[in-house]
C-alpha cells in the first residue's frame, strides 16, 4: 500500500491532534464539555450544542447530510478590504495562506492566516459552566494598518431538531429574540442576543450569544441577514459589509454580531464570544410583560466577560483533565501505543459517558437515549477516573429495569425514563448492568452500592436494593432459557441486528421494535451464554465477597449448567456456534450456506473459557484468525450474507462487508483479544489489537480511513465490502471503553480487584519494561514490568522491597513501588 496523504499529526506534548489542511476526507470533529453543556465541533467549525439532551434541548441548529458536507455551526466572518474568509476555511472558503486546527482534551482551537492577518479562536465549555466560550484573537501581522469588519454568526435551534426539521407550519410563525445591545444598569457590557423561542408558554429555558465589546451593528433573521438565494458563504450583511440590525419575528432566528476592528501593524485584540444557556424558575420568567428575565444570564456572563477570565477557566479545564488523565499513565517507549492509552482512548472513554450514542457525525442525536448495555460498557471505560459519576450512573441505569429483570434497551438522560418507542426485550442487556456495577465495586471498593434502593421502571415505592437488580438481572436469563438450555435471545442481543424472531417484509418497520413472533420461539444466544458465564462468574465472587453463600451456590450451579450446554449443543467442531433460529436451526455453522462463523460467540466463550480444557478456546481463537482476520482487524461474520434472510432480520439487510454483515464491528474485536490474553497468546493478542489502533491506522490510511484519526469508529468495512478498511461510526461505540479495558487490564495487565491490583500481563513476546503508574481509591503505584521474551506468567512480585505471595498486591494507601518479572 502506498504511503497516503495525510491531513494532520498527532501532538503528544499537548495532547492534541493537528489537522492542518482543512479538506479532510470526512469532517474530524470533537467533544466540548464534560458535564451538562455539550457542543461537537468539526475541524472547520461546523457542529452545535445543547443542554444534556441532544433530542429535547437542542441550541444551536445544524444541517446534517448536506451539500456542502458539514453546514452550520459557529462561524466568524472576516472581512478585510473585498475579501471575506473565516479562520476554519468554511464556510466561504477562500483560500487561507494557513490553516491549523487543534483538536485537544474539551477544546478545539482553529487558526486561519490571511493576507497578513491571524485570526485564532479558541472553543471550548468550561468547567460547571452553561456556556461556550469563544476566544477569537485577531492580530495584524502586515505592516499595514488593518481595518477589519467582523460578524459573528450562530443559528438558533427550535429546542426540538426532529420537530425543528420538519414542523414548518408552526417553527415559522414561533421564532423570538431579544436584543442588549446598549449598557444599561446591571447589563453587562458588550452585546447580547437572547433567543427566547416558546418561553412565552412552557419553556423555562432561553439561550443568548454575547460579545464582550460593543458592537457595531447586529442581525438576528436569517433571510435579512443571508438573503434568501444566498448560503453562508455569501450572506448579504457580510459581502456588503453593511449589518442589518434585523429583529427575527417568526421565520428562522440567529444571532450575528457586527464589529468593526483596526488594528495597528503587530498590534492584536481578544474578543470573548460567548454561547449560554438559561433556566428560570416559573415564578422568575419574566421581569416585565414579554420581556426574559437575564438576571443569571448576566451574572454568567460577567464570570467569564474577559480575557484574564477566560484564560483562568481554561487552565481550570486543563487542570481537571490532567487530574484524569494521570490515574492510569503508561510509558512503553512505544509512543503510538502510549498515546493511546495516556490520551485518545481515555479521552474517547469519557465522550461515550457523556453522549452514549445519541450524537455525533454519524447518530443526529434524535434517534437514540442512552443505551442500557452500552452505558454499562462505557462504565468501564471511566470509572476509574470519576467514580461518583459512574455510580450514579448505574443507579440510573437500574431504575429503568422491570419487576422480572428485563429493561428498557435505552433511557433519556434528561428525564432519565425508559424509552417507550424502543422498549425492551434485548435478552443480553439485564447481564451489562453485572458487568457495570462489578467494575464500580472493584474500582472503589465502595459495596455499599449494592444497599442503594432502587425503582423498577422509576415508579416510587417499588424500590427494592442495587443488589437485587443484579440478581433479577441473571435470573431473568435463567427464567428465559430455549430447548437447549440456551439462553432465548428476544428481538436481539448484543448484536442489534440478529432479529430471530422478527420476520419482517415491510421496509417501513423498524427490525427491532416490530410486533414479532417471540410466543414459541426456538432462537437462543450463545453470545449471551458466554455473557451469562462471564458476569455469573463474577456475581459469584461478589456473593461469597459479601457473604451471601447461598447465593453464590445457587448461581454457581446455573452457571455449570450454561457451560455443559454450550458444551453440548454450542460447539460446532472448530468454533462456538453463533445461535439458533426460530425453529432451531443453527446459525453459524459450518452446516450453514453463509455467515458459518461469529465473531460475538467466539469472543465471550472464550472470554468465558468454555471447554478451555478440551481445547475448545485454542480452537475457536484459530478459526477467528483464519476465517475472520483480514488486513484492518476481524470481520463481525463470515463468509458475508449475500442475500436477506428474513428469519434473521436486520444483519442480512445489509450489503457485504457493513455494519453488522461482515464489517469489522470494532467493538467486538477486544472479545477476542481478551480470549487470547486469558489464553496466554500474547503474540495473537497484540497483532489483533494493534489493527484496530487508530494510530496505527493513522500512519499509514488517513484517506482510506476516512473518519477522525485519533479515535476508534464503531466499523471499518471488511474484506468483503466493496472499500476494505473505510471507516463510519466514529466516536460514540463500544469500542472504546472495551480498547481500554482490553489494553490496561488484560495487555499491559494492571487489574482492579476487591483487594488491590491484580498483575498479569499478556504480552507480544517483543515486549520491552515498562511502567505504569496507577491511583488506585487512596493509593498510587508506580509498577515496573519487565516481561523478559514471555507472553504470559507472572514469577515474581516485589512490593516496595519486599518479595509479596501471589500475583495481586494487597491495597494500602500511600505511594508503592513494584518490581514485576515475567
Ligand atoms: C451499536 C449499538 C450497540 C450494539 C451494536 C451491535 O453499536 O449501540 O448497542 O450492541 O451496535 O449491534
Ligand atoms: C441499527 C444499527 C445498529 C444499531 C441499532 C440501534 O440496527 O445497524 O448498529 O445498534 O440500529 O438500534
């Protein structure tokens, strides 16, 4: 393969990735805010923010899938003598004489250099703030005097963005702003435009885009300000650089600043931007008839009104992330490895708690709540670094369970409801909420977790405690078993797209949610038998933990029972079957005409280390090498499914080689690495890991790959799609808490347990020392692991100068040195 074009590089140093020509092959965006604030921003400033829900408080409005790629966002317009350009290249365009933007951890930083003069903005949401704030530094690096007209620009969402797309009758007719423009008492100086659509009647909630500087004019309707045949390239307003002062009635409100700048030869001007968001309490809407109430809207401008302010609250975010960032550090030598694991993917961990799936480039951010197995999984992923949030997390995640283990497979991070349009019936999710809550517990050794009382379905006085979740969570699979002592899969499992019970002929019913066939059904999941050992394995440990003996046996026995029946009927010779269909026919089979294999049972049988003694684990790790490796990581199933199948559902609706027919799904690949780790195959381990790297993808296919280079994408097409090794999916997937908990836990081996950190490593046998330094609750260790050419197998231990018994080193606060040899 020839060395491709490259867009950018990454900068360890400051944690950032550098995209230096703007023309990405797909826009590479990134995440701001870490808790209620959130915006998305791509390398040229498209994107939009909203408030904790991307589908019911949407701020600013953006355009997906549109001509051109990636409109709307925040733009500043600069226009100096006839030319007009922006500092992120779109959305005029013009050639810029240099062009870089920053992607780093919650801040995105886009310079763009023309015709002498630097404009750099810096983007980000600060800490516990409602707000993003927008730095735009202007310098004049000519020896020319510069007289610069300035606009800003942001379009206001309707709130809603489904209704916002498509309710025109009324969203024309809605539309309301407010406009500050003058210092008065108690108004801060500067300009602001309030947008204040529906706060007449139930909204509590406005948002407002303020400049710290008086301004010199300002727009607020779109069509005045663009001009009805024109496109953000072109607005009127800027190429006549003449604002119109319009006052938005109804149609589609913005906000646009206008501000006219001189700067001498040299000299350089800050201008603070700010985009916030506002709730009222019901008897405090207003301060006159019609008019907002901007009390908290001033007092939240005033904090952050000024360079020195701003400054100050961006070193706070900086701070906040190298305080997580410095819990788990790696130093290999190895630096595409170790800026995995020291930034992008614990960075990428912490994107997927905040947005689960519900918004990026890829998910509008309308369609999906958070997910009850994926929140779950990206628990893993974080909770090391915010243990609080992530035992609040589960609490929420447990009161959308039912009464008889089952759930909601998604829930609303506002309302924190099911989701009734989805429901539930996913037979793997209940297990997740084991996986999740054990990872909690051995992170923070809090078990007090386990009394918290919780709801069933968020109906008060049905709580009952954290720790019957968890049992009802298991039961719920033993009470569903199918003929073989498997469990039942529902509409689906992990596999979203295996629907076994839903025969559908009609393209306008949704694969999942359809009224389907389940009364009778045959189809059950070796996925969630080799699920159900994993997390039955570790509630075991967890009862005799906690002294619930009983229990423990009890589940014990269902356990050997799940292991006898994948070893009886889940076994096909060289692989673990995938499932069995309605009638009980097997899917995944080399009996079968396509799809002989799975990738998902491999992984979780041998994870679970079913039939490990009869060579069953060997044996399924081989065939996922021979049959479903290729060039860019192992494909979800093989060979692909040519042709639909309608006993299986969604999986055969797609083409060749996407998405869950034969692409590789990334997010099980660490399935099977973890197999191989436990198998002690270290060599196998680390060559499947290192395919799905991103940045090892990144040096040698960014135009192939396509999406952002510094995270993983849910699938990169397989061998069998017609562009081996295109990426979709960015940003929001399982992938990257299971990266994460493959890499820290399982590769480079340090693993939490009730007692302490357990070591043990599964390396390639090139491996060289490395250290680890890791908090662990109020202890930190500093671990050195010298592997010696071995694979697996710890000999030694030495904490702190002396030799210690055993392979995990006992928790006690204070700061240990270890000494690991392999
Ligand atoms: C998507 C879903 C996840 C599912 C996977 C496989 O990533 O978010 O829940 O398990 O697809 O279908
Ligand atoms: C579609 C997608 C799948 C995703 C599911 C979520 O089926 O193909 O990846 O998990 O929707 O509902």
């Amino acid at each position: 393969m020839e060395q491709q074009k490259r867009y950018g590089h990454f900068d360890d140093e400051h944690r950032e990735y550098v995209i230096t020509d703007p023309k990405t092959p797909w826009p590479w965006i990134n995440y701001l805010g870490n808790e209620d604030f959130f915006s998305l921003i791509s390398n040229t400033a498209g994107g939009y923010s909203f408030y904790k829900d991307a589908k019911f408080r949407r701020i600013t409005r953006y355009r997906y899938n549109n001509v051109p790629m990636d409109n709307g966002g925040r733009y500043f317009y600069i226009k100096d003598g006839d030319t007009v350009w922006n500092p992120g290249w779109k959305p005029c365009k013009t050639p810029l004489d240099f062009y870089e933007c920053r992607h780093g951890m919650s801040y995105t930083r886009i310079t763009g250099k023309k015709n002498g003069v630097e404009a750099s903005v810096l983007f980000f949401v600060p800490l516990k703030k409602w707000a993003e704030v927008q730095k735009l530094t202007l310098k004049n690096e000519s020896a020319e005097t510069k007289s610069l007209k300035l606009f800003s620009f942001e379009e206001w969402g309707l709130w809603n963005p489904a209704t916002d797309m498509e309710n025109f009758q009324r969203n024309f007719s809605t539309g309301e702003v407010e406009i500050e423009t003058t210092v008065h008492e108690g108004s801060p100086s500067g300009a602001t435009i309030y947008h204040k659509t529906e706060y007449r009647e139930r909204r509590n909630h406005y948002a407002f885009y303020h400049v710290n500087v008086p301004v010199q004019g300002y727009d607020t309707d779109r069509e005045t300000f663009v001009g009805l045949y024109n496109e953000f390239a072109n607005p009127d307003a800027v190429m006549e650089g003449k604002p119109r002062n319009s006052h938005a009635h109804g149609w589609s409100p913005i906000a646009s600043h206008y501000i006219e700048v001189t700067l001498a030869p040299g000299e350089s001007k800050d201008f603070v931007f700010l985009l916030g968001y506002i709730e009222n309490e019901q008897d405090k809407k207003f301060e006159a008839p019609q008019v907002i109430n901007k009390e908290k809207a001033h007092a939240l401008i005033s904090e952050l009104d000024t360079t020195e302010k701003v400054d100050k609250a961006f070193a706070e975010l900086n701070a906040y992330w190298d305080a997580l960032l410095n819990i788990y550090k790696v130093k290999t030598g190895n630096d595409k490895l170790d800026r995995m694991v020291n930034i992008w993917n614990q960075y990428q961990c912490m994107v997927t708690f905040n947005f689960s799936r519900s918004a990026s480039f890829f998910e509008s951010g309308v369609g999906r709540g958070m997910g009850f197995r994926d929140s779950n999984q990206d628990l893993v992923g974080f909770v090391h670094q915010i243990p609080p949030r992530a035992r609040q997390r589960i609490i929420d995640i447990a009161s959308t369970q039912f009464p008889d283990g089952g759930c909601y497979h998604q829930y609303q991070p506002l309302t924190k409801r099911g989701n009734n349009d989805i429901g539930g019936g996913f037979n793997d999710d209940p297990c997740w909420l084991i996986f999740g809550t054990v990872a909690y517990i051995k992170e923070t050794g809090d078990f007090s977790i386990l009394d918290e009382m919780v709801p069933f379905d968020n109906q008060p006085g049905t709580e009952v405690t954290l720790f019957e979740h968890l049992k009802i969570s298991l039961n719920h699979v033993i009470n569903n078993l199918g003929p073989h002592m498997l469990p039942l899969i529902g509409r689906a499992d992990w596999n979203d797209c295996l629907n076994l019970n839903c025969f559908s002929w009609d393209p306008n019913e949704s694969f999942q949610t359809t009224e389907n066939v389940s009364e009778g059904t045959k189809a059950e999941s070796l996925m969630i038998a080799g699920l159900f050992v994993v997390t039955g394995k570790e509630y075991v440990t967890l009862c005799e933990k906690i002294g619930k003996h009983d229990e423990a046996a009890r589940m014990q026995k269902a356990v050997d029972a799940m292991i006898e029946a994948v070893k009886k009927h889940g076994w096909d010779g060289e692989w673990y079957l995938r499932a069995y269909d309605f009638y009980g026919r097997k899917i995944g089979s080399n009996e079968c005409e396509e799809a002989k294999i799975f990738i998902e049972s491999q992984g979780w049988c041998t994870m679970a280390e079913i039939g490990a003694e009869d060579g069953m684990v060997a044996k399924s790790l081989d065939s996922c090498k021979k049959y479903l490796e290729c060039e860019h990581g192992m494909v979800l199933n093989n060979p692909a499914f040519t042709k639909y199948i309608y006993e299986y559902g969604e999986i055969s609706s797609y083409p060749e080689g996407y998405k869950e027919n034969a692409s590789i799904f990334c997010h099980n690949n660490p399935w099977v690495i973890i197999g191989e780790g436990l198998a002690g195959r270290g060599n196998d381990a680390w060559s499947h890991y290192a395919k799905i790297l991103p940045s090892y993808v990144e040096e040698k296919y960014q135009t192939l790959h396509k999406v952002e280079p510094y995270v993983n994408c849910q699938m990169v097409a397989g061998k069998d799609a017609f562009r081996p090794g295109e990426g979709k999916n960015s940003w929001l997937t399982g992938t990257a808490a299971w990266m994460w908990y493959t890499v820290s836990e399982f590769i480079l081996g340090i693993k939490p347990d009730y007692d302490g950190i357990r070591i043990d490593p599964c390396l390639p046998e090139t491996a060289g020392d490395y250290t680890v330094t890791r908090r662990f609750r109020d202890a930190e260790y500093d671990i050195t692991i010298h592997p010696n050419g071995q694979q697996k197998g710890v000999k030694s231990i030495v904490l702190d100068g002396s030799p210690i018994e055993g392979t995990v080193i006992p928790y006690s606060t204070g700061h240990h040195h270890i000494e690991v040899t392999m």
